[in-house]
C-alpha cells in the first residue's frame, strides 16, 4: 500500500502510481467517484491539480478509500474548478469544466463547515465531537420495524404528503401536545429530513423579495433555504449574559426583534431547543414573540428537531400551542434526532391545512415524496413510543452524557454553557491563549488548534451567524455529546492529558 501521497507526487499521477504499482487502480478508483460525483451530484470536476488542491485537506490516506473520502468529501463541497494542468489520461476520463459557473442562487454558498472539520478530525486522528450525529445503534425495535417495513413490500413510491401510517402515527403522538385533534391527511407533510421540510416552507410560502427574520445561532440550512426562494434573510442574535454559565442566560432582545421587522417581513423562524445554544425557549418569550408575529401579520416556522431532548425539568413547550399561532405555525420534527436515525432523512412538518397545502406544492416537486418503507417504520416506531415511555428513556441517556460532557470540558477550564436542550454544549475559550496566525475567524481557528493539538474535534459556531454577527461567536466552541460513553470518555481523557 501506498504510504501518505505527497503533494508533489500528486502533480504527476503516472510518475506516483508507476513508481508505486498502483497506477490503474488510482486512476479507475479516482475517475469513478469522480463520475459518479458528477452524475449523482452534478458538480463540476476535475483534474491532477484538483486532487492536489483537495488533498491537503483529505489528510493521509490509502488508495482503497480514495472514493468513499473523496465522495464524502465532495458531497459536502462544491469547487469550481480549473483543469490546467490536467493531464491527458486523466482528461479522457474526467469532464473538464474550466469555465464553468454555478447559477447564481447558489454561487455565493461556500463549503458547510462539517466538510473541513470532519476532514481535519480524521487527518490527526481526533475525538469527533464535531457533527452532531448519534454514533450508537438506533432503538432495536426502531430497526426491527424498517426490517419488517422491507419485508413487507413497503418498497414502491409513498404518498407525496405522507406514508398514511406514518402521518396517523404521528397525528396519534402530537394531537394531545397540540391540544388539538390533528388531519394526519392535511395537517401532516412527511419530509426528506427536517432540511427538506426547511426548504419546501420557504419555497411554499416565501415570494421573492420577502424578508425572513433568523435568529441567531441558526441552523445553518436556514439562510441558504431563504435565499434559494428569492428572500433576504434578516438576522437578530441570541445575546448571552457575560460569564454565562446555562443556556438560560442567552436570551432574545425583543425590542431588537421589533427592530429587524419591517413590512416586507414575511416570516420568522424559531428553534427551540436551539442549536448549537442549547437554549430553550420560555413561555414569556414565547409570548412576547408570538405578540410580535400577530401585531406584524407573520408566519412562523418552528423548528423544534430535538423537541425531546430538555433536561433539568425544562419543558419543550410549542410557540403553535399559544393562542392564535396555530394559525400562523409551521412546527418541524425530525425522525433523525427523534429515533437517532439521522441517515433515515425524515421529517415532518405540522400545519394548519392552508399552510400544509403550501409546502406540500414545493415538496411534491423537490423529492415527490419520501422513502416509503422508512415512513412505514416511523409510523410503526411511534406508535410503540408511549407503551415504552421512549422519550423519557431518550431524554435521560442524553442528560447523563452532557452531564458527563460537561464535568470533563469544565474540568480542564473549559467553562461549558451548560444546555437546556439539544445535544449541544458551548464552551468559552477566551482565556485560551492558542495560536491564531490566520484571518479567519478566532472561534475558527481555535477549533482547528482543538482538533489538531489537543485531539477532541469541536464546531466553530461561527458558521451559525451571518457575516456581520461572526464576531459574537469569537469565544466559544461547539461540542456535540450524542456520542457512546467509550468516544466521550475518549474525549475526556484527551481534554485532560493536553491541559492537564
Ligand atoms: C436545528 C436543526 N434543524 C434541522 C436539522 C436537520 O434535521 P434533519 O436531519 O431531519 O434534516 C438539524 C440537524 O442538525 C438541526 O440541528
């Protein structure tokens, strides 16, 4: 096998893979991911100068894993790419695209951040505690039910707004919190993942030139979502008290939130509990937010993914439940966080029948409808849920974990922002005195300077505000604990041999 590949071997393909045997293997391996890339994905592609431009970032690697890195690589990352240097094996199989341009509505996106962070925790070997994806086994009998889905001869197109077991499942689960008897068959669109269900709101109810209000830490789909339907977001941050030790103590200033509405507002969009805050919103915020949004004619879409996961007693409570906002409330969930399935990509959006029908004509023609033997299972999940007291289950594992998360971060002085909910801690790092040589961001930096020097990967939230706001986030780091004890315990002992 071949050792790490050097940047300057790889200006020269052929001299590489003669001079190390591997020469048809690279270029098949190579060529296919990239194809595939480019049929799966549609980006533009590349050359011998793009695998030495991407391959800094990839870190070492073996030829055999070539494709899986690179594509995952790729599926987070678009390059425009120049294809001067190309040389003439590689040219006969690759597209060349030197000139070619994005449409516009998507030019100015650059790279998501997990692309770059995740690419960096492999490359030194570091605790991910990155992306927040669970990296334990989903429930056995949320698995049994896709098993049996599959079996089943659940495996040909869903209905476009919904599995009808699945959208009766979940209008059983949230009639009683919604206080109010949901229409599984117009109040329920079953998405591709909260993300979609993001998406299709927008472009279901946003016309060009409306204004989205997003608070800040966002979600970092929202503003791409605004933008793709011709919106311009407007953005009003969380502010945190200084020295603040809970998520309780970031709050919304609602003379600031009045402030960024104007008479093209169109929509707000709320996350609670929030990511990466881990702040959950109260009654009394809610209400003034929901006094805001009826005195301005709003719409809201509530992005409530980790709905179950509150600790401490905090109650998740529904801005759609307070009076007068079911009317203006799109509520999202996501089986991915719900069932720690984050690859099933479902969701689902709750709506009163006009607002539904609204997304429901965007989603019809973004993914028409949903993988149907997935939905089958969710239905079959969440009709166990209650007989199983799941979500008390869920919400204890993931308390013990930022518990223990947040003993080992404070323990070596990394004074976390202890979370209401979510699976999110931040942590402040201005006494950190790491190097910070580059024009980047500091909160950017001192994430690499984590993942490279001390070995525990974390997420620099700046990539959760708008340009003008990043500085917010200069002094804190982002650590995710859905995560088994064995990695968090890793995490832990990392944090405690390099600062100890
Ligand atoms: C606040 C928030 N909303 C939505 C999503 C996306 O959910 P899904 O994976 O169901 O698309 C995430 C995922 O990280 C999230 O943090």
């Amino acid at each position: 096998m071949a050792s790490a590949l050097k940047r300057t071997e790889t200006a020269n393909p052929t001299r590489f893979y003669t001079r190390h045997g591997h020469k048809l293997t690279f270029f098949r391996l190579v060529t296919l991911s990239f194809c595939h890339l480019v049929k799966y994905n549609g980006f533009p592609i590349a050359d011998a100068e793009l695998i030495q431009r991407v391959y800094p970032a990839l870190g070492p690697f073996q030829p055999d894993d070539i494709p899986h890195r690179l594509c995952y690589h790729f599926s987070s990352t678009l390059y425009p790419l120049s294809t001067d240097r190309s040389n003439a094996l590689l040219r006969k199989n690759i597209v060349s695209l030197a000139n070619f341009q994005p449409a516009e509505r998507v030019r100015s996106f650059g790279a998501t951040v997990f692309a770059e962070f995740t690419a960096l925790a492999i490359q030194h070997n570091a605790v991910n505690l990155g992306q927040g994806f669970p990296d334990f086994p989903a429930p056995d009998f949320v698995i049994e039910a896709a098993r049996t889905a599959l079996a089943s001869g659940y495996n040909q197109y869903a209905r476009s707004a919904g599995h009808p077991r699945a959208v009766k499942a979940i209008a059983a689960v949230y009639s009683p919190l919604f206080g109010r008897e949901l229409d599984p068959l117009n109040e329920i669109v079953i998405t591709t993942g909260a993300t979609e269900g993001i998406f299709a709101t927008m472009q279901g109810l946003v016309n060009p030139g409306d204004e989205v209000v997003l608070i800040e830490p966002f979600y970092d789909s929202y503003p791409a979502a605004v933008l793709m339907a011709g919106g311009t977001p407007v953005y009003v941050p969380l502010r945190p008290t200084p020295g603040a030790t809970s998520a309780a103590q970031w709050s919304l200033d609602m003379d600031e939130l009045a402030g960024a509405i104007t008479p093209r507002t169109r929509l707000l969009v709320i996350n609670t509990p929030n990511n990466p805050a881990g702040k959950v919103f109260t009654l009394a915020e809610l209400e003034q937010i929901a006094g805001l949004v009826q005195e301005h004619d709003l719409l809201v879409l509530s992005d409530e993914v980790y709905e179950w996961m509150t600790y401490d007693g905090t109650p998740h409570l529904r801005l759609a439940t307070l009076p007068g906002m079911w009317e203006r409330t799109i509520t999202l969930g996501s089986a991915g966080k719900t069932f720690s399935v984050t690859g099933w990509k479902i969701g689902w959006a709750i709506a009163p029948r006009q607002l539904a029908h609204a997304v429901l004509m965007a989603h019809q023609w973004i993914p028409f409808a949903v993988t149907t033997p997935l939905q089958e299972a969710v239905g079959a999940a969440f009709e166990q849920v209650e007989a199983r007291g799941y979500f008390a289950e869920l919400a204890a594992m993931y308390s013990a974990k930022r518990d223990k998360l947040a003993v080992a971060l404070a323990d070596v002085g990394l004074t976390p922002v202890i979370p209401q909910g979510s699976y999110f801690i931040l942590v402040d790092t201005a006494h950190l005195d790491a190097p910070t040589p580059t024009d980047d961001p500091r909160d950017v930096q001192i994430c690499r300077w984590l993942t490279r020097e001390i070995g525990v990967a974390a997420i620099p939230p700046s990539a959760f505000y708008s340009p003008q706001h990043k500085v917010l986030a200069a002094d804190v780091a982002r650590f995710c604990f859905c995560k088994t004890d064995a990695v968090l315990d890793a995490a832990a002992q990392r944090l405690r041999q390099n600062f100890g």
